[in-house]
C-alpha cells in the first residue's frame, strides 16, 4: 500500500528534475490534438477531452489556464477556424452543413459566434471569399 502511495505522489508530482511546465505543454498539446480531431462531434466539450486523456477536468484547466487559456475558449476557436476554411472551399457548403460539420447543433449560435470572432457572419464571410475568388486581377501600370 506505501509503495503505491508514493508512485502516485510521484505521478501527480512529476518525476525528480521533471519540469511541471513540460507536462501541462504537453496535456496542451495533445488536448489540441484531440479537439482538432473531434470538432464535428457536438457532445465534445472540455470534460470529454478530459476524460480522453485521462486527467480531471480541472488539471486540463489549469493546464491550459498557465498560458491564459482555457478548453472550451480553445474549442470554440478551434471549431470556427475549422469553419472559416470550410466556407472558403469553392465545393461550398450551406452555412448549416458547416455548423455541424463543426460540431454546432444551432445554426443561429453558430452564426453569433462565427461572427464574433470572424467579424461577419458565416453567409457574408463566404461570400466576400468567392467575390475575390472571381474578380479579375489587377495589373499594376
């Protein structure tokens, strides 16, 4: 029983000489991977990275909290980034397609936050993409 108390404080500690830093940049990381790789699952939120990685929620917290972030700002952006490059592909999706291929279930909540970070909504945004997409170029006399 003493021998596997003192694993586990080590475990949580980190190992002599080990930078806690280095493990939280590390959870950072292959959090970001985990929520890049599920965005279109809209069930995915900060505990079910979480748990995906097998730490407690708040030890993801405080891992991304170190760099003045947190899980669910970082999934958000991750997913409306993930949108931005869907409505600039020419193949063109509905704005509804995009908000579930991004894990959005309401379009509407989906538009508010898109325009929120993006400065347009998604329609507009689109648009704007293929009016440059189209236009002639300019020579410069």
């Amino acid at each position: 029983m003493r021998a596997s108390t003192i694993a586990l404080l080590a475990a949580a500690l980190g190992s002599a000489g080990e930078d806690p830093r280095d493990a939280r940049a590390v959870l950072r990381a292959r959090a970001t991977a985990v929520l890049r790789d599920r965005l279109g699952d809209p069930s995915l939120d900060p505990a079910r990275i979480a748990a995906a990685l097998h730490v407690s929620l708040r030890t993801l917290q405080v891992a991304f909290a170190e760099v003045g972030l947190s899980p669910a700002r970082e999934l958000l952006a991750a997913r409306l980034d993930r949108a931005a490059d869907l409505l600039a592909d020419p193949a063109g999706r509905t704005v509804t397609e995009v908000a579930h291929a991004v894990g959005f279930g309401d379009p509407s909540q989906f538009s508010r936050s898109f325009k929120a970070r993006h400065g347009s909504s998604p329609r507009d945004w689109r648009d704007a993409l293929r009016e440059s997409a189209t236009a002639p170029a300019r020579t410069h006399m």
